[in-house]
C-alpha cells in the first residue's frame, strides 16, 4: 500500500508519500511543498496545485489518499480558504480514482507521536525518526507524511484507530 | 466578452454563459447544472464537476468568470465545504488562465432584480426575462446566470457596482 498523505493549503501545500511495509513499518518515498507563485491570483495558484498534485500522483502512483479532517473551532472565512485548496487536492485524488480517508488532527498526533497533544516539533520530530530521515521536513510536508503514517497505522489496526472516508 | 457565471455546491453546480453586447445588452448562451452522481464519494463528486466545468470552459470559451462572494453568517462546516466546490471551479477557471471576479449577494440580486433583498424568484423571473428564455432556468442555473449578469452590467459601468477579483 503506498500513501499520499497531503496537508492542503493554497501558499503551501504539504505532500508525502511514504509505504507500508508489510512488516508493520514505513518506507519513506518522497515529499514536498507546493508553493503557487505568490503574486498570482487565487484561481491561477489552484490551478497551479491542481497541476503539480496531478503529476505527483501520475508519478508516484499512491493507491490511497489520507487526509486531516477539518479541526473544530475554525473560522468560516479560514474554513473557506481551506475548503478551496482541500477541494482541489480530493478532485485530484478523485480523477484518480483514489479513495480519501481523513483523520482528526488529535488522531495524526496520537498515532505519530503517542500524544493526541503532541507539539508540531514532537510530530515533526517523529515523522523524520520513522521516515529515516537525515533533516527533517518543511513543516507542511512533515504534516503530510504525519497523515500518511497515521492511515498506515491505521490500515494496520482498523480498530484502534477509526478511519473514515470522506463522504460530505 | 463573453461571460461564465458560476454557482458552485458538491450536489448542484450551476452554470451560466451569456455574452455582453456592444449595445449593453445581454445574449443568453448556454447554461445547466452540473449533477455529480449522488452515491459516490466527495473525491469523485469533485472530479467530475472539475471535468465537466473544464469541458464548458473549452467548448463556450469564456472570457472571464463571475462568482458569487461568500455571505456572512455561514457556518464553519458550511463555508468548507462551499469551498470544496469553489477552490475546483476556480482552478478550473485558473487553468484556463481566466480571471475571476466576485460580487456580493446583495450586489447580485441588485443588479438583476434591481433590489439587494429581491427573493430567489425574483431573481429567477428577471434572469428569464434578461435572457430572452421561454421558460425559467434551473435555481442553480439561473444563480449562476444571475451573477454573470450581474458581471455584464458592472463591466459596463465600473463605478456603479464594485468588482473585485478573487485574490486571497
């Protein structure tokens, strides 16, 4: 099984992909932040996610996606922001045929770091330990691989951790 | 200049073409509403909606796209997932190297209807009316028609009707 995990966002767009070993670990494969130019406008940067997202997946042929679910609290302008390049990246999966699985934010934490409180250095900090990673990430794609990682351990025990697909 | 209107939703999404005249008039070219199959996940949902919208952008070439701004006193979960649909639309739009502009509702029903507070029939009835058309759009259609309107009429005089492109 091999996982997209991403960690949407229209100036930086976090991508991971990384395999679950049939021994229970993971092989890190590869990730990276999207960054549309910054002057552009909103509909071009999308559209340039659009794209890269598009070759990413033709390239690395994920068979599942994994994203965070939307966390309480959000504000509905910072929810639409959101919404828009969260939009994008599941129409991609979608023309891919890939199914999304989304985790609570708690849930990436607990399942990478033991701690559904942990910090963004703790999670960032396991995410290079299990990947084998020399440096660490760039945050967002730290957070990407931290979904991907949680849907392993999940797929590995469906009951510990709840998966669900993203339906609505 | 021709003018896509645009009504984004998950289930429904409404477009609208229409064409500004030399004389300040508007011609009616196409509109419908796109139907993603109920049953299937929102990934799918949002391929298919991002694949029909690029086949209406390639087939009626527009020129520039409206769409409505986001009312205030949305919900959270409401907002993201307006957003879902609208971040597809506008990276379709973007793809296509289009600009986007966004109007108010109230600037909308305004300009169509002549009332910011006009109701969706109003609307509706005025739309068939400016179009020319025997029997009265779809509601989302006729949204979407309604804003690309509302675009035609504020191309034509700027100082009257704010337009601003969609930026952040």
């Amino acid at each position: 099984m091999r996982i997209l995990g991403i960690d949407p966002g229209t100036r930086y767009f976090g991508y991971g992909v990384i395999e679950r070993l049939a021994t229970g670990r993971v092989r890190y494969i590869e990730c990276g932040v999207l960054e549309p130019p910054r002057g552009a406008e909103l509909a071009e940067r999308l559209a340039e996610i659009a794209r890269s997202l598009g070759e990413v997946i033709a390239e690395l042929a994920p068979t599942v996606v994994a994203v965070e679910g939307v966390f309480h609290g959000i504000n509905p302008r910072s929810a639409l922001q959101l919404g828009h390049s969260r939009g994008v990246a599941l129409a991609a999966a979608g023309a891919a045929s890939l199914l999304v699985h989304e985790y609570a934010p708690a849930t990436v934490k607990k399942a990478v770091a033991g701690n559904g409180a942990a910090t963004k250095h703790q999670v960032q900090t396991m995410v290079r330990t299990l990947c084998g990673l020399k440096r660490a990430p760039k945050l967002d794609a730290s957070d990407a691989l931290a979904v991907a990682i949680c849907h392993a351990f999940a797929a590995r025990n469906l009951s510990a951790i709840a998966a669900r697909v993203v339906r609505r």
